[in-house]
C-alpha cells in the first residue's frame, strides 16, 4: 500500500513538472549529477563536497533533526511545488542567523534543507541548498541537492530546476522564505 502511494505520488509530481515547466527540469532528460570538488575549508567537516558528504553531514554528523526550523516556518508548513503538499524547513545555524540579523545575503557553509510530505503527511523526498564559496558564482555559490526517503540522491550540484526556480527570489539570496534584508 505505501509503496502504491510512493509511486501515485512521484507520478503526480511529474505531471507537475511537465505543467509547470518553470520550476523543473526541462524535456532533455534527467538532470546531470554534478559533484564538483571543492576547498576542503567550505564542505562540511573538511570532506571534499560531492552529495553523499553532504548527505552523510546532515544525517549523520550534523543531524539537520537537531536544527532549528527556518524562522517564520513550523512543521509540515503548506507546500508549493514541485516540493510537496507539506514541508518542514530545517536551517543551519549560520542560515538562521543571518535571518534573524538581516545579514542581506546567507554566509558560507549556511544550508537550508526541506523535507517534502505529500497530503497524507508521508515524507517522499528531500532537498536543501548548502552555499560554497566559490561552487557556482552566477547562483551565488548554492549546492543543491535533492533524495528519497532511502537516501539515494536524485539530483546534486547544479541542479537546473532549482536555480531556475529559486531564481525569482535571486535578490533574497535565491531563498523563498526568511527574508535577509
């Protein structure tokens, strides 16, 4: 039975990737998996930055369950697509800093990260935006990663979609919620 809603629900999320095409993938395919090395000093506890050190620092080193939740959110907040019905937005504590001190801009090693429940409340992916000096200038240096409820990653890097997206707020530090100025 939940392996039938899984499949309902990553079904229903690709219908609305090809209806709302700003904030997806364009039609050539899955996007290309980047990991992209970086100065030891910007990944997280000195690891060379690729998805699965990021991933292993929010779930296991830096547990994101133990961060705050992203100022001016609560659990399971209403969703916008392609993320989910629900979500709940964990920030580091860099990231709620510079919310709170209206910084202008999120600082180095800050990461942002969304769980993404469908209606029933069932947790189905998860994404988040770690910021690495010198990664991506033109989308002011945002690592973006998205994976399963299993952990395999699904997307890393320079993830298209979310630049693309996340673009429309570019003067927030391409951040939707928690204003920095």
């Amino acid at each position: 039975m939940l392996k039938m809603k899984y499949i309902t629900w990553t079904m229903l999320l690709i219908l609305l990737a090809v209806m709302f095409p700003g904030c997806a993938s364009d039609e050539s395919g899955p996007e290309q998996v980047n990991e992209t090395p970086v100065a030891e000093d910007t990944a997280p506890e000195g690891e060379t930055l690729s998805g699965e050190a990021l991933y292993t620092y929010v779930t296991e080193e830096n547990k994101y369950q133990n961060w705050n939740l992203l100022p001016g959110t609560t659990e399971l907040t209403a969703g916008n697509s392609p993320h989910g019905a629900l979500v709940t937005i964990y920030a580091s504590d860099e990231a709620v800093s510079a919310i709170e001190e209206k910084a202008g801009v999120m600082p180095y090693n800050s990461t942002i990260l969304k769980e993404n429940y469908n209606s029933d409340e069932e947790l189905v992916a998860v994404t988040l935006m770690h910021k690495v000096e010198g990664f991506d200038p033109e989308h002011n240096d945002w690592y973006w990663m998205v994976y399963d409820v299993n952990g395999s990653i699904q997307a890393e890097g320079k993830v298209e979609s979310c630049y693309n997206c996340h673009s429309q707020r570019a003067d927030n530090d391409y951040i939707f919620r928690g204003d920095l100025k």
